[in-house]
C-alpha cells in the first residue's frame, strides 16, 4: 500500500525533472545562439536525451523555452497560500510579489533578451501570453480559497488579473530601463498604486 502510494510521486517528480532539464537546454540555446537555433533535435541532443522525449512533454519549441518561466509563475500562488490564513491579501500580496518576482527574473540583461524575442515573434508572444494568464488562474484560486469561497468570483479574478498585469507592466519597465531600476521597488509601487485605487 505504501509503494503503491509513493511511486506515482516519484514519476511525477522524474517528469517535472525531465520538464526542467529540457526547458533549460532550450533557453539556454535561445540566449547563446537565438531562437531558430532551438529546434525539437537540438534541445534534445542538448539535454542528451532523444527527440520524441522533447516531443512528448512539448508541443513546440515555445513552450519548451517559456516552460520553466511557466512553473515558477504558478509558484507564486503556493507562496501566497503559505501566508497567514488572517492576513490581508493585499498585504500578501505586496509581501511575497515583489521578492519572488526578482528572484524569477534574475539577471536584467538576460530578461531583456527574452523580452526582446518575445515582442520580436508571435508565437513566443502567444506562448508568454499563456504563462501569464496561467498564473492570473493560478492567483485567483488562492485568493478566492483566501476569503473562504470554493471558486474565484470577480473580485479573486480582478484582483488576480490585475496584479500579473502589475508583474508584467514592472518586469518590462525594469528589463528595458537604464537607469538601474530595482525591479522589486518598481512591482511593489505599481501594486501599492492599483491597492489604492481598488481597495
């Protein structure tokens, strides 16, 4: 009974493994030789494992560079739900967006790269354009859990759109800047901003 009950958590854990191994292969690829250079072959060759592996987790190459970007986007709601159950939401909000967020990003220069190949093709922006309202649903179930309710009404939906378009309106601002913009103070005032008009 015990067996039976832990094997499918270890082949899940090796998926997501395999998930992750390959998504790097690809954005790593993307980053050093662009993107016509991430193909199925060549992100498996990469990864050391073969084409019909990529094929089975991916459906395309898109998918494969953005997909590690994807996880850590629907991360952010589990970070939320670990916040103290009497909490505001919005004061979890500001507490865990804006360090995670920077954590995710990382390198400036990088980010900007991605940005740049995301605006510059249509299917990378489609594929982005997924990540992001995967992580609205994501936030807006752990909001409406939040305030007691089974399934995201407006205001978990609202509130939840409302801060990825906070998150996507900051990274943009911060990766494209010059100035040395700190990513975490720019999404904390943008939240802090949308807070004072919503509340």
């Amino acid at each position: 009974m015990v067996v039976g009950m832990t094997q499918p958590g270890l082949r899940e854990r090796k998926k997501a493994a395999t998930r992750a191994a390959l998504s790097r292969a690809a954005w790593t690829m993307l980053l050093a030789d662009g993107l016509e250079s991430v193909t199925p072959e060549s992100v498996s060759a990469a990864a050391d494992m073969a084409p019909r592996t990529f094929r089975y987790h991916f459906r395309n190459r898109e998918e494969a560079i953005l997909d590690e970007l994807a996880q850590q986007h629907l991360a952010l709601a589990d970070r939320i739900r670990e916040r103290p159950p009497a909490e505001p939401i919005w004061d979890s909000l500001l507490a865990v967006l804006p360090p995670e967020v920077v954590r995710i990003c990382g390198d400036r220069a990088v980010f900007a790269t991605l940005l740049r190949v995301i605006g510059d093709d249509p299917a990378m922006l489609a594929q982005n354009l997924t990540v992001l309202e995967h992580s609205r649903i994501s936030l807006a179930r752990v909001i409406a859990e939040r305030a007691g309710g089974q399934h995201p009404g407006t205001y978990p939906n609202l509130l939840a759109g409302v801060a990825v378009t906070a998150i996507s309106t900051a990274v943009t601002h911060w990766a494209l800047d010059t100035t040395g913009t700190d990513l975490a103070a720019v999404l904390h005032d943008c939240l802090q901003k949308i807070r004072e008009g919503l509340s």
